[in-house]
C-alpha cells in the first residue's frame, strides 16, 4: 500500500507500506454448463418483476433525472446507459481481457433476455399483443366448435389502432425519459 508523505523539501512523495486489513478481491468461479439455464431463468424472473414494477421504476428514475436522487444501478437503463457500460467495461485496465470479454457477453446476453421479455407484454404493437389476439381468435374458434356454430372469422386487429397509437406514446415517452436519464444521470460501474 502507499502513503503520501512529505520530504525535507515539503514536496509530497510516496512510501510504500505493509498492508493489514481487508482489501477489495473479485475471483473467478468456472460455473458447470447445468448452472446456464437457472441463470437465464434467473435473469429472465429479475426482467418480469422489472417490467411489472415499471411505472413505480419510471418514477425512481424521473426523480433521479431532475432531481437529487441517486439512480437505482438495477434499474431500467436505455440504448444509451448499455453502450456507457460496455464502454466502462471495455475501458477497465485492472481486469484481464477474458474477464472485459466475459463482461460484455453478459451485458448482450442480459440486454437480448430484457427485449426477449419485453416483447412478450401482450400489447399490440408488441409480439405479445400479436400473440394475444391469435390466442383470442383461437379461443373463439374453438367456443364456436364446441357449441356448433359458425367460424366466427379472424379477428379485426385494425380495431386496436388507437390502443396501439396509446402504447407507442407511451413506450417512446418512456424510452425519451431513459435516454435524458442516461445523459443527465448515467449508472456507472466505476
């Protein structure tokens, strides 16, 4: 460890010195290949409770974008807040390259099961709003067969426009709030 310490001159050096006490140590665990799917699962529950939690998350961080509140580093972050991380990632020159190559997979592996996960909300202009009405017309498909009615046809999807319209405000609100907040207040590994 170093110390700052002053000569006979007054200039200001430094003295190296033993070290006792607890000091900060990361190590590396090779994980078996039967420990990738419960991390997944696991990162794919954390993103669900993130996306159910959103509107009180979109709080905390438009309390911390213009205010003096500290940005939760679990968060919702943007395009913007996961190009700054790998960047700090790729910047770190006490890890070795594995570990800076280790990191950013992980990073696109976390940021590809959070589109994953987002895209399932069943709302229209969503995968999961597609998946919902095939779902809906299926349902009424098999009501109609069961009961000796007519096919009632495919359902009318266009007359969700205006809820879509909704929605992509809102999402494009949202991502405007998270890319300021990455700006103003950005999350930092360092």
């Amino acid at each position: 460890m170093n110390e700052i310490v002053t000569d006979s001159d007054g200039d200001s050096v430094t003295e190296k010195v033993g070290f006792l006490g607890i000091g900060p140590a990361t190590e590396v665990v090779q994980q078996p290949v039967t420990a990738v799917l419960p991390a997944v699962g696991d990162n794919i529950y954390r993103v669900g409770h993130l996306i159910l939690n959103l509107p009180q998350r979109l709080v905390d961080v438009t309390q911390a974008a213009f205010g003096t509140d500290e940005r939760d580093p679990n968060g919702p972050i943007s395009v913007v807040g996961v190009g700054r991380l790998a960047g700090e990632i790729s910047s770190l020159d006490t890890i070795p390259v594995v570990d800076k190559v280790s990191g950013l997979i992980g990073l696109l592996a976390s940021l590809n099961i959070a589109l994953f996960v987002f895209n399932l909300v069943p709302l229209m202009p969503l995968d999961g709003g597609h998946v919902a009405g095939a779902l809906w017309e299926g349902l009424r498909r098999r009501i109609a067969k069961l009961f000796g009615r007519k096919d009632p046809g495919p359902v009318d999807i266009a007359k969700l426009v205006p809820l879509t319209l909704v929605v992509v405000v809102l999402l494009s609100c949202m991502s405007g709030l998270l890319i300021y907040a990455d700006i103003v207040k950005p999350i930092s590994i360092l």
